[in-house]
C-alpha cells in the first residue's frame, strides 16, 4: 500500500477532547499502536461513534504523528460498562494512554483490550481481570518478569520472601521489610490461581510496584473513581 493512501484499521477511543471551534483531538487504540488524530465535524454524528469502548473501522491519513481522522464507522457491538465496571474501563484507557509509545504496533495488546471490555460487560469479576491486562501489557512492552524463578534464575520458594527489583525481577531476601511479597502468593500468581489467599491482594501490590516507575511518579487519575463513595 502507498504511503499517501489512507489506512483502514480496528480502533477504540481512548480519550477525546475539544480542538478548535467544532473538532476533537482523539486518542485511539489501533492493532498499529496508539495514534492521535483529529476529528473533524465532531458535533455531528462522527462525534457520537467517538466514544470509549465502541468498536470502530477508523481511516486515518497523514504520515506525521497528528493524523486526520477521515472515514469513521461502527465495527461491531459496544460494550456497555457501568459502575466500577466503568471505572475499570476507564482505567484501563488511561494506562494505555501514558504506557504505549504512539505509533508501536501492539496487536496482542490490542487483542486482549477488545476482550477485557467484553469481560467486564459480562459481569466477570474486576480484579482477576485487571491484573491479567497490566501483566499481559507489561510484558508485551518488554518490561515483563517471570513469577515463578527469580532474578538469578532460581526456582521462587513457597515459604520465602522476595523483593521486586523492578528492572530485573524477583529477588529473595532474608529480613522482614516493606513491601515484601510471600513466595506462595507468587506462585499462585504465576498459574493464575485467583482462589488462593492472598493472591489478588497481593498481585495488586505487584502491579503497582512494577507500573510506578514507568509512570514517571504522575499518579492515574482514574483510580481516584475507585475511592469516591
């Protein structure tokens, strides 16, 4: 395809914002990356497909960073999301927003996007799935580690204790200190196993340990939403 052709490609809104008199600086996710695009005549009905969590078929032109958005169309069912299943939603847009580099195709991020909504407009319960989409996201953008050996390459320990060195790995220590995780609540972390105690609580430890230097210290404002009464 010739560089001066328009792209067709799968995308979801990830965040919207006026530009100028009647247009819209968005953010989507595409199988190609995030990209930024404006979105002209979005009083109008451009406007009301540009929302988070509709599937859409976006043409996007241009060959710099800010793109024109030029054919917009459903491409599928939306996921509707209410309560804390929408601030999950929203949360996930976010992470997305200050993680993925623009214009780095992630398609298995993508992917698994697309079927997190779904999940979360079914009911499923919200801690199981947010973990497995920070977990699946940081591994895709190389900042992954295992669960089940440590930094040296060691077996994790069920009754140890360990530490994460986060641009290494898991490192056994031998002294009670903050924010130490039990060997145990690793491994059933490793196989997914949500059922054993401790495990989601500590799995979301984890993930803030390891997301927090990526995120440059700015805390997410949507996890605000999950504290309001």
């Amino acid at each position: 395809m010739s560089p001066n052709q328009p792209l067709a490609q799968s995308a979801y809104v990830l965040h919207s914002r006026a530009y100028r008199e009647s247009s819209a600086l968005v953010d989507f996710l595409t199988p190609q990356g995030r990209l930024r695009a404006v979105l002209r005549g979005a009083r109008g009905k451009a406007g009301t497909l540009a929302r988070p969590f509709v599937p859409l078929e976006v043409e996007f032109r241009g060959r710099g960073e800010l793109k024109n958005v030029g054919r917009m169309e459903s491409n599928g069912v939306a996921a509707w999301l209410n309560g804390e299943a929408l601030f999950s939603g929203l949360y996930l847009n976010e992470l997305l927003i200050r993680l993925l580099p623009a214009e780095d195709p992630h398609p298995a991020v993508f992917d698994h996007y697309a079927a997190t909504l779904q999940a979360l407009a079914e009911g499923r319960p919200l801690e199981p799935l947010l973990r497995s989409f920070e977990w699946r996201l940081l591994d895709d953008l190389g900042y992954g580690f295992s669960l089940d050996t440590d930094l040296h390459g060691q077996p994790i320990a069920a009754d140890g204790l360990y530490r994460l060195q986060v641009d290494a790995g898991l490192e056994q220590v031998y002294q009670l200190q903050p924010g130490l995780f039990n060997g145990v609540e690793l491994l059933a972390m490793a196989e997914a196993d949500w059922t054993a105690p401790g495990a989601l609580a500590a799995a979301k430890r984890l993930m803030r340990q390891a997301l927090a230097v990526h995120l440059g210290g700015r805390p997410l404002v949507s996890r605000e939403l999950f504290r309001k009464p």
